[in-house]
C-alpha cells in the first residue's frame, strides 16, 4: 500500500516544527545549552563534559546523536580555527578528541557563542532558528512548499522559539526531559532507509 505522506501542507511541517522544539530542543538542547553555558562561566569542565554526556545520552536515535556531535564538533573547530586563545574552548576540543566528550551540538553551540561573547538566550535563539530554517530548507528542496510558505512558517514560530527558550532555558540539568514519540518513530524509519536525500 502507497505510504501516507506525512507533511502535504504548510501547516503540516509547522507543527512538525513546532511539536519538534517545544517537546524535543527546547527542553533538551535549550535545557542543555543553558547549563553548558553556565558551567562555562564557572569554568568547570568536569561538569561541562557532564552536561554533554547526558544530552547525548538523551538523544535516542544512532543517527541522531552521531549528525549532532559531528555538526557540533565542526562548530568547535571552525570557531577554534580564528579564536585560538580561549583556553575552555581548547580543553572541551581536547576532551572531545580523546572521547571525554561528545562535542553535542548544544553544548558545542554553548562553548563556540560564548567564545565569540554571545550572550546565552541568544544562543539559544541561534540553535532555534538555524534548526527551524534547516527543516523549512529541506522541505523547499524536496518541492514540498514554496518560498512564501516557507518565510510564512519561520514568521509564525517566532513567539515559540521566544517562549520555548524562557520556558527551558534556566531549567536545572537534572529537569533535562524529551516526549515526542512521533517523531523518534519518524527517525527510526528514516534511520533504516536504504538511501536518503539527507543526513538526518
């Protein structure tokens, strides 16, 4: 039997979207980047590689966790690559390559904003968006909506970005949680195709 189609309307990839950052990065990766950041302020890099550690732990899917070290460790090199004299950015680079860490994108986004003197909400609002423009970008590449429709989508999300951060942004590691068994099943299925338009 011919497969459902998941997204046939703008709406559709708008809540995709949207049930993906209010359940999933906003009290995931938001939750993560905030306490990243704050282990940063207080130099502690034990407790740093323990908040990497447990987002990646978080991240249920092979594919998943492996696209999000290695875009977050591209991250930390890249910005490593013209800041050269940040010692915590070099000792969490070392501690990825001798596998301590993971090099996770939210903790990587963390380490790499705060290197460059980005405050940490805006941060946040860097990881929402790119992930939002991302998904609107690949769906504009697989024809399934038009341009319009897709500055439409990223307008109509900017109050859940803003509430999602607030909403996880200051919550305490140990409050760290994901629900959305939707879409674990969506990256389970993508996982196991044998050819795929993307990596994730």
């Amino acid at each position: 039997s011919e497969k459902k189609k998941l997204i046939s309307n703008p709406d559709d990839l708008l809540n995709l979207i949207k049930t993906y950052i209010e359940n999933q990065i906003g009290p995931a990766d938001c939750t993560a980047l905030g306490a990243a950041y704050e282990q940063i302020i207080k130099n502690n890099i034990p407790k740093l590689i323990e908040v990497d550690n447990v987002i990646f732990s978080m991240k249920l899917i092979e594919e998943i966790r492996n696209a999000s070290s290695r875009s977050g460790t591209q991250l930390l090199r890249c910005v490593g690559s013209f800041i050269t004299d940040d010692k915590l950015l070099n000792e969490y680079l070392k501690a990825v390559s001798s596998k301590k860490a993971t090099g996770v994108f939210p903790v990587a986004m963390a380490v790499s904003a705060h290197s460059l003197g980005i405050p940490r909400n805006k941060a946040a609002l860097i990881m929402l968006y790119g992930f939002t423009v991302s998904m609107v970008g690949a769906a504009l590449r697989m024809g399934m909506l038009q341009h319009f429709d897709g500055q439409m989508i990223i307008h109509r999300l900017r109050d859940v970005l803003v509430t999602t951060i607030r909403s996880n942004i200051n919550r305490p590691l140990t409050g760290i949680w994901q629900f959305a068994p939707g879409i674990d099943l969506i990256q389970i299925s993508h996982e196991k195709m044998p050819s795929k338009m993307f990596i994730t």
